[in-house]
C-alpha cells in the first residue's frame, strides 16, 4: 500500500494539476478532433521549427521543410489549403503534453516512434506511417582524433534531453563499458551551442539532424559523422490515441503521398492524371486512389479527393524528399531506406482498395 | 429590566465564524470538484496515478552526482541524486549569496564614494536583467570561454579550465588536469548566475537592515571610541538583523526555486532529472506532483530554519 499512502501525502497537490487532466474524449467514428479543425478552420501543427530540411522558420516568417510539409499535406485534405496551418515549435519535452491537452492537432517534429511512446500504458501516441527512417549518429570535430564511438570513452558528450537519442547513447555506451559524461540541454540550440563552443568531445543526435544542424555551422566540413550507427529511428507524425478516427486520417494522408510517387503521380502530373482517370474507366486502381469512383474519403471523414489535394499541396513523397533534404536542398542526404520499397527502401504504401 | 436579545445576524462571535466557515466549505467544494475532474479525466484518458514505475531502471544517465548512479538503477534513484544536485547547489548559493550580499549591501554605506557607487552599479544591473539570461552569459559566454589544457588559466590553487574549475594545487597530467577538488563549468555558471543575482537582492536587504539603525548608534559608538569596522560588527549589525532576517528568508526561498532554471546551463539538478523521466515514462502529472512535492518541502524547510533564525535575533522582551 505505499502507493496509497504516497497518493494521500500529495492529495492536496492534486488540485494545482487538475485542470491538466481535461482532454476531450473523442472517439468513435465522428472524429472530434477533425470537427474542431473544421471549425476552426485551421490545422495547429506542432513541428521543431529550427531544423533545417524538417522544419525551419524563413527569415520571411514561412515554415518550411519535410514535417512542414506533411502539415501542409494534412492541412489540403483536411482542408483544402495548405496555408491553413497554425505551427507551433515545440521542444523535445514540451511535444507530447502539447499533442496530449490538445493544444496542436498533430506532431509533425521528427518524432522517434518506440512501444513506451505507442503503448497506452506510456505515452498513448498513435503514429502514422514514418516519413523518415533515421539511425542515431554521433558528430566530432575532424581535428579531434575521435574516429569511432570508443574514442569517446571517459569524454563528455553533448545530448538534448528527453529525447530516445539520451537513452540509446546510455545503452551503447553501457554495452561497449566506457564510461562518459552526458551533458543535457533543453533545446537544440543550446546542445549544439555548448558542443561549437568545445564543451563536448562529440554530439549525439539523429543522424539526419546531424547532417541538417552541420549546414548552419560557421565551418561545416569541420565536423564529420562517425560511421557508428547507434539505434534505429523511424522518425512519424503523431496523433493520440483519444481520437482513433482522426489518427487514421492522419496515417492514410501520409500513406496517400507514398502512394502517389509509387503510382508516379506527381504535383505537376496530378491534374492530367485526375482527367485520365475519369476518362479511362477500366484504370480502377487509379480512379480508386483520386477519388473518381469509390468513397474511400468518406470512410475517413475525408473529401473524396483527399489524395489528389494532398499531392497537389506539396508533391508526392519523392518529391517532398528531395525538394527538403535530398538533392534539391542543401542536406544532400542519399534516399537510401527511404527508397520506394520497389528499389529496396522501406516506404511502402498499403494498398488503396 | 427588559432582556435585549441580539439578532443573530448582529451577533458579533456568531458572524465571523459562520463567514469562515462557508468560505472553508466553498474551498472544500472547489477542491473535491477538482480533484474529481481530475481523476474523471485521468481514468477515460487510461493514466490513473500509479506510482509503480519508479522502480522501473531509469535507462539514462546523469553527468555528475555525489551518489553514485549509473542507467540501471530504477527512476527514483535518478531523481533522488537530481535532488541532491538540487540542494547541492542550493546550499552552497545560499552562503555565497549571503557573503557577497552583505559585503555589498555594507559597501553601500562605505565611507570611499568609489565603492558605495560601485555597489549600486552592481545592485541596479544585476538585478534588472533576467535571471534565465545571466545564466546563459554566464554559461555560454564566460564559462564555456574558458581556454582548455595547459592555455588555461591558473591562479595560486586554482584552475580555470573549459572542463571545469579544479581546486587545491591543480596538476596538468598528459593534458588533462587533475585536482582534489573539481566543479563542472556547469555547475559553477548556474552557482555564478544564482548568487550573483541574489547577491543583488540581498544587498538592498542588508542596505534596509542597517539603514532602519538610527544614526545616534554610530554616533554613540563613535564617542565611546568604537573604530567604523568595530561599530558595525559589533552595534549596527546586531541591531540590523532584526529587520534583515525575516526578508532574507524569502530571497533564500526565491534562490531555491530559481535553482530549476539549472537545465538552461547543461546542470543536470531535479527538474532536468524529472523533465527527462517525464518524457521516458510518459507519467506527467505524477511527475509534476513529485517536483512540486519536493520543492515545497525544501522551500518550507528553509523558511522553518529562517523562522528559528529569526526568532534568535529577535528583541527578548522581559
């Protein structure tokens, strides 16, 4: 019974936190959530904000990147314009209490999908598809000699707090029994402040933000990635599980710009393709996919033509990818797992039937 | 002789308590109300407080504690050393905080006009500008400034290096310094940051304090041959205490609760313990009460100490 006893010592706290505890209920098969953004008639979309290739502000104000990207994406099917999103950066431990009291409609922050995050018993997310497959690197200045992660044995290392990244780095240290010292930082920012500033032998982080934070250093090609590969990091947008309906909008959104660079259908292509389909009845996969015929939309409180708003909005995924941190951006990062599962990546679409 | 019967409603021991008692009451409703929201909410949301997985291994690490702790002790480990961190720093603020705060609140009486200004430089400076922002320059600018390996600087005993301050005849050892006594640069830009700005504070406390003296006790002390230095030490400042002690008490409580901006400059104290367990559990509001728990307890244990100092210096009526 310490539980109980340790509950009636605290009792009187309770009432500070209270109103913490109101989230709508949701549920069902009217999703709440999307009645409110209807309503309101804008998406509030939680991202980083100061990530190049994934979210960054322009000195114009305007966001953009990938994860903005899929808020643009959700914002055109849901409705009907890109523009009609309201971002909110969001810190690392600031992200699931956001996304948990309803105060942004999704999380669209390079966000790690784990069990404890999924799990209703742990943080109760409800992710869609990942839009980036990542791994947990570690960055060090070329100068320094370190060339692998035992390098760093006995060396401080910079890290963002509350992330999955301090936890692998603990386990991988662990398993290899060098000892180290984690220097914690709230915001990105900071983390990579202290680490420019030589505080840190080394910076741990995905390897993708790694790549993207190294673009806005004063000299990028003093720093180079080491080749550990320290974790897997499919990073997804997230929804909760309190609404199921607007989590599975979310997640066939994200499916529907996956689809649409496999059935090579792309921002510049999608109008003749809508005309093709509704002149050629027997492409019925096709006809299926745009809306022509069928009434997958319906099923998920969508318009019909969710997919062909979505992919008008920002492009198919290939698109999306090269234009933010592909060949078309400053990152130039290779698609590698994120390949069309046709050429050996990992993104594969369900089918649309 | 006619009995005066007093209405209730003018009855003048009836009112009072009948006024208490509802506004108790109202509390009592609003409180329960809450609370039953809470547990409402918590249960349809599937997080009612559970306090088992402080016994879950907590899985990260912390950079610096003074007891021992590695990734496979459970969660309330980890925030118990965060806790120590805490009062680590918190302590050795507070006498930090006292020293430089009296030395300048008595420099603002100095007799050397350079001086006096100085302190009120200090005071107007430090303590209109944020404290979040001090710690910052403190880290980022001064600390993390610091040169590294044989450039760094070294005093007579102590050494000023990027990886932090060694104390007690630093020795340099293949590069890498080695002392007796070692303080991050992390902990010593929030220990900088948080006594330096209650420092600021302090000061005008003890510039009140010894101001309330009226001017005949040094003038009395002076004519009985008392030296300045004798006459404040031994007149003015015992006199002083009695204003001084109960308005330290709540900037000794103010240093302890902006201790928690410590994760601003990479210290690893509670609130950064608790910010990382929130994230890895998922346990908000059970988090949020341990924080608040422990906070309040430290803040009601200095103001109790604060409470007993204060009634030592009080005046004894006989």
């Amino acid at each position: 019974m310490v539980a109980r006893s340790r509950l009636s010592l605290l009792t009187p706290l309770l009432a500070a936190v209270a109103l913490v505890g109101c989230a709508g209920d949701g549920g069902g098969i009217q999703s709440q959530k999307m009645a409110a953004i209807k309503a309101r008639d804008k998406l509030i979309c939680g991202v980083e904000g100061k990530l190049p290739g994934f979210s960054f502000v322009n000195p114009d104000g305007s966001y953009t990147g990938l994860d903005v990207d899929v808020c643009k994406a959700v914002a055109a099917a849901v409705l009907g314009d890109p523009t009609k999103v309201e971002y909110r950066d969001l810190n690392s431990s600031e992200r699931f209490a956001a996304l948990a009291s309803g105060e942004v409609d999704l999380l669209s922050r390079n966000t790690t999908k784990t069990l404890s995050r999924d799990a209703p018993g742990g943080n109760g997310l409800s992710f869609a598809p990942p839009v980036f497959y990542d791994g947990q690197g570690v960055m060090a200045p070329t100068t320094s000699g370190i060339r692998s992660l035992a390098d760093l044995a006995g060396k401080p290392i910079c890290v963002e707090t509350g992330t999955t990244t301090e936890l692998n780095l603990a386990d991988r240290m662990r398993e290899i029994k060098a000892p180290y010292t984690p220097l914690k930082f709230q915001t990105s920012d900071q983390t990579y402040a202290a680490y420019l500033q030589g505080r840190c032998a080394a910076v741990t982080s995905d390897r993708s933000q790694l790549a993207a934070k190294r673009t806005s250093f004063p000299d990028p090609t003093a720093h180079a990635l080491l080749p550990d590969v320290l974790s897997k990091e499919p990073l997804a947008p997230a929804t909760t599980n309190a609404d199921p309906a607007w989590a599975d909008a979310v997640r066939w959104i994200v499916f529907a710009l996956k689809q649409a660079e496999e059935s090579g259908i792309t921002q510049a292509t999608v109008d003749a393709k809508v005309a093709q389909a509704k002149a050629d009845t027997n492409q019925a996969d096709l006809r299926r996919f745009l809306g022509v015929e069928g009434d997958f939309g319906k099923h998920l409180g969508l318009p019909a033509d969710f997919a062909v708003r979505a992919v008008k909005a920002v492009g198919n995924y290939g698109e999306i990818f090269e234009r933010n941190v592909g060949a078309g951006s400053q990152l130039k990062l290779e698609r590698g797992l994120n390949r069309q599962w046709k050429d050996g990546g990992l993104i594969y679409s369900p089918p649309f039937r | 002789m006619a009995v005066v019967v007093t209405p209730w409603w003018r009855n003048r021991r009836l009112i009072p308590w009948l006024v208490q008692g509802s506004v108790g009451l109202a509390l009592l409703v609003l409180i329960a109300f809450l609370l039953g929201n809470l547990v409402r909410n918590l249960t349809a949301a599937g997080l009612l407080l559970s306090w088992g997985w402080l016994d879950n291994p907590a899985g990260f690490d912390i950079s610096e504690t003074l007891l021992p702790f590695d990734a496979g002790l459970p969660y309330w480990r980890a925030l118990l050393a965060g806790l120590v961190n805490t009062l680590r720093v918190v302590l050795a603020g507070l006498v930090g905080a006292t020293v430089l705060g009296t030395l300048v609140g008595v420099a603002s009486f100095s007799g050397n006009g350079l001086l006096r200004r100085l302190a009120r430089v200090y005071v107007e400076l430090i303590r209109n500008i944020p404290l979040l922002l001090q710690l910052l320059f403190w880290y980022f600018v001064v600390f993390l400034a610091l040169p590294g390996g044989a450039e760094a600087i070294q005093l007579p005993g102590v050494v000023l290096a990027k990886s932090g301050l060694y104390l007690g005849n630093p020795e340099l050892v293949n590069g890498v310094w080695q002392a007796p006594l070692r303080l991050t640069v992390e902990f010593s830009a929030l220990l900088t940051g948080l006594v330096v700005y209650t420092a600021a504070f302090i000061a005008e406390v003890v510039r009140g304090g010894v101001a309330s003296v009226p001017g005949g006790q040094w003038e009395a002390a002076r004519s009985l041959g008392f030296t300045p230095a004798m006459t404040l030490r031994r007149i003015v400042l015992p006199q002083a205490l009695r204003v001084i002690v109960p308005a330290l008490n709540s900037q000794y409580i103010s240093l302890a609760k902006n201790s928690s901006l410590a994760v601003a400059c990479g210290f690893t104290d509670l609130y950064s313990v608790a910010e990382t367990t929130l994230n890895q559990t998922g346990r908000a509001v059970e988090v949020i009460l341990i924080l608040l728990g422990s906070y309040l307890l430290l803040d009601l244990l200095i103001s109790a100490l604060m409470n007993g100092l204060n009634g030592l210096v009080q005046l004894k009526e006989r």
